[in-house]
C-alpha cells in the first residue's frame, strides 16, 4: 500500500536536471528545505482568503505542487553535494512538518477549528510512526493511503469544494496510514534482532 509514493523514483528523475543546477549553483539544502515551508505558506494564505472553487484549487495546487519538489530535492542536494548530515534529517522532518502546518492553517478560514486542529494533528501521525520504527532499527516505512502526497491532493480538493468532509478523510486516513505503517514496522521488528532496549 505505497500510494503516490510509488511514483516518487520517477519524480525525481523529472527533477534531475534541477537539483544538478541546485547543485551547480551551490544552493544549501536548508535553503530548499525553507523554500517547501514557504510554499507551505502560501497554500495556507490562499485558503484563508476563504474563497474556493477551481482558481483556488489551482493556485493551492500549485504552492503544494513547490513545496513536494522541494521536499524532493533538498535530500537530493545534500546527497549529490556531499553535504548530507544527521542534523540535515532532522530539518528536513522539521520543514515537512511547518510546510504542512502553514497549509492547513489556511483551513481556518473554511472549516471549524477543531477540525482543522484534529486534521493537523492526525496529519502529523504517519511521520512520527515511520520515525519511531526508524528510531528502533526499522526501515523507515513510507507511502500507505495518505501520504504527504495523498494529503496535499485532499487539501486541493478542500480548496476546490469547501468541503469540511474533505479534511475528515484526510484525518481519518491519515490515522489509518499511521496504523499501517506501524504494523509494517512491527512485523520487520518481529524479525530483526533484538536491539537493547531504550527509555522514552
């Protein structure tokens, strides 16, 4: 159950000639990485004009479209660079997390909060299983029904209809992603050797 994320080996190969130009230009992977958060940014300031409808949709389409290629290419920067670091990861969690934060803060202006903060949170649940697997030894799962990909897809559609359904299906299968992608986890646990055990 990979999802969009299937098609993330053929993204990048549309990118290539980009991220070579990033690099040819010695452009820092933060900087990318700040750039998807600003994209972020602007999904979320083109729903809290509180219009929808298909110019919306677009224009949410087209921020969140900027901030996956950056999400895309900051990774690959640092990796062809050389410049890859520890430290680089946790940024790189860190700048996912904001650029969705921004996008669905926009919400607000069409949906009632608690919604949006239910959406918010759930959102953010796929990535701390993934993380918690990797921390104990897994392979960091990805993909499942909502990925990053699958809820940047939702919140066009939010922009588009207005919906708040729309970001009852994101909350919802965002938590499913998080169930999926833990039961990935402990299956390759199950597994694996045993590693010593550490405190929370």
């Amino acid at each position: 159950m990979n999802g969009l994320y299937a098609l993330k080996p053929w993204y990048a190969a549309r990118l290539s000639g980009v991220r070579a130009f990033l690099v040819a230009h010695g452009v820092r992977p933060s900087a990318i990485t700040v750039s998807g958060i600003v994209f972020g940014a602007v999904a979320g300031a083109v729903l809290a004009l509180g219009e929808t409808g298909p110019w919306a949709a677009l224009a949410v389409a087209a921020a969140l479209a900027g901030r996956l290629a950056c999400a895309n290419l900051d990774g690959g920067v640092a990796r062809d660079s050389g410049g890859s670091t520890r430290f680089g990861s946790v940024v790189n969690e860190l700048g996912d997390r904001l650029a969705e934060y921004a996008a669905l803060a926009g919400c607000l202006a069409l949906a009632d909060p608690a919604l949006v903060a239910w959406a918010a949170l759930a959102a953010t649940l796929p990535s701390w299983a993934a993380l918690a697997g990797a921390a104990a030894g897994a392979r960091r799962p990805q993909g499942g029904p909502a990925g990053k990909t699958e809820r940047c897809v939702l919140l066009v559609l939010f922009a588009l209809t207005g919906w708040p359904a729309w970001l009852v299906v994101l909350a919802a299968a965002s938590l499913i992603t998080a169930v999926v992608r833990l039961a990935r986890v402990q299956r390759e646990l199950r597994t694996a050797p045993a590693l010593q055990e550490t405190g929370s």
